[in-house]
C-alpha cells in the first residue's frame, strides 16, 4: 500500500469512527428525553419509579446511616480531586488535549445534570396510597452522574492494553454508586439511568471530537476483548451481589434478613446492567484507536 492509499484509508477510519461516536451521543440524548418524558411525564412511569422505592429494604436508622456516608464521600471536593488526577495523568503522558477532553466530559456531565434538573419540572400524577415518595424531581441522579463522568474518564485516559482494567473498575465504582442511591433512597431508578444517558453524550461526543482532531492511530497492543468480556461479567455479579446482600441483610440488631420487592429487584439489576452496557460500548467504540500523543504508537497525525 503506498503512502498516499495508506493516508485515504485511515483517513476513513476516522470519519467511520467520529459517526460512530456521534450516533451514540445522539442516541444517548435521546434515551435522557425518552426517560424523561416517561419516568417524570407519565402516571405509569412514575408508578414505575415509586415502585422500586417501596420495595426496597426498611433499613435500620444505623444501616441507613453508613449509606448514607458512603454515598457522601461524593463531592464538589471529591469530584475535583478525581478530576484533575484524570487530568494530570493524561498530560504527563503528554497528551494535552485528551487531558481538556476528560475535563470537558467530567464538568460537562456534571454541569448538564445540574441544569436538567433544575428545570424538569414532575407533576404529582399519583395519588392516594400511590402518591409520590420523593415529591420533587431527582432525574437525573447527581452521585450517578459524578461516578459514571470519574469511570468514563479513566477509561479514556488509560492506555489501550489497560482499558479492559480500566473498565472493570470504573463500572464496578459507577454502578455501585447508582445502584446504592436507590438502595438508600435517595433518587428512583430512572435518576440513575438518566445519568448514564448524560454522562454518555458528553463522553460520546467528546471522543469523537478527540478522534476527528487526533485520528484513529495505530495502537502498538489489542484491548484484551476476552478480558473485558470477564471484566464485565464479574462487574455484573459482584455489582448486584454485594448491592443486593448489603441491602438484605441487616447487622444493625443481629444478622437478620429482610424482604425485598420484585420492583427494587428488577429495578436494580438493570442500573447495573445499563451502567455495564454504556462502559463496554466506549470501550468497543474505542477498538482499535490510539488516543496517546504521536510519537507513543506508530501513527503520525492524519
């Protein structure tokens, strides 16, 4: 292959994947509206909602206490710390504009989280026995949102053979988040769905803008697929398992357990299995594209 039929085809590797990366942004804002319309709009949706609150574990005052602290742990100060870590990496690595795309994907989500639910406005449709737990809206989930920006990030500045690694970790930190504000009931399922959904524009989105300006790359090593396949799966079983142990049995007055509903159960599964799904789709997404500085892999800029 010559030089220039080399330059053509990674030329459209790029634009195949910055549509890609902008398809899932798009579909990603409006899975946000989608839920909105249905979780906040909707008699049947907030029925929905309010059904995995109910069912979730009557905690002792002291059980509820130390959810609480731990979803506490997540702050504007926890945030920034995290944050600029992410940053700093990516910069001593030499990547500076990987480094203002992470920033942007942290503060972004975050910021658009704030604002979307200063102005979602959810009407009392339930009525009665059915009336709204949480009288005011919580969509989308600011702790899920601060977890799944921290777990996206590291994944985008993590090299390509560490991705895998990478992924396991962050998922399993965002979706035990997620799924513990609805343990602790302080948000309904759809905040932290919602999250995922903000959380993946901005990451979608920035990641095609990194690749339009970089170019696909040619990474040196593969991203472990299989890894990632066993990554997610353990991911998936000690998400849920853990969540759901902690949350049935209770040590507060002697080891005992407690019933939960079929709404909470379900409802917690898919936090989990949505928070999985949208790290491996920014993973896969990022097969075979080199973020690092030219001159780390064998690419030069296109």
């Amino acid at each position: 292959m010559t030089l220039i039929d080399d330059r053509t085809a990674r030329g459209a590797d790029r634009h195949r994947a910055v549509a890609r990366f902008l398809a899932m942004a798009i579909l990603c804002a409006v899975a946000l509206v989608a839920l909105t319309a249905v979780f906040v709009e909707t008699r049947s949706g907030q029925r929905l909602d309010d059904a995995a609150l109910r069912g979730r574990v009557v905690e002792h005052p002291r059980t509820q206490a130390r959810s609480d602290r731990l979803l506490r742990t997540i702050s504007v100060g926890s945030l920034a710390f995290f944050g600029i870590s992410l940053m700093g990496i990516a910069l001593a690595r030499g990547r500076w504009n990987l480094a203002v795309g992470v920033g942007a994907v942290i503060a972004g989500s975050n910021v658009t989280t704030q604002v979307y639910k200063y102005f979602v406005h959810r009407p009392h449709l339930l009525f009665g026995v059915d009336r709204l737990i949480i009288p005011f809206n919580t969509l989308p989930s600011g702790h899920s949102t601060v977890a799944a920006s921290l777990a996206a990030a590291l994944v985008l500045v993590a090299p390509v053979r560490l991705r895998p690694l990478a992924a396991t970790l962050g998922a399993l930190y965002a979706c035990g988040i997620a799924a513990m504000t609805l343990a602790a009931g302080w948000h309904r399922p759809s905040d932290a769905v919602s999250a995922f959904a903000v959380v993946g524009f901005w990451t979608f989105g920035v990641s095609g803008l990194l690749v339009w300006l970089r170019g696909t790359g040619r990474p040196r090593v593969s991203e472990g697929l299989p890894s990632l396949l066993i990554g997610m799966i353990a991911v998936l079983v000690l998400a849920f398992g853990a969540i759901t142990v902690s949350t049935t049995i209770d040590t507060a007055d002697g080891l005992h357990s407690v019933r939960l509903g079929l709404a909470y159960v379900v409802a917690l599964a898919s936090i989990v299995a949505v928070g999985v799904a949208f790290i491996v789709t920014e993973v896969l997404l990022l097969r075979g594209i080199s973020l690092d500085a030219p001159g780390r892999d064998r690419s030069t800029w296109t």
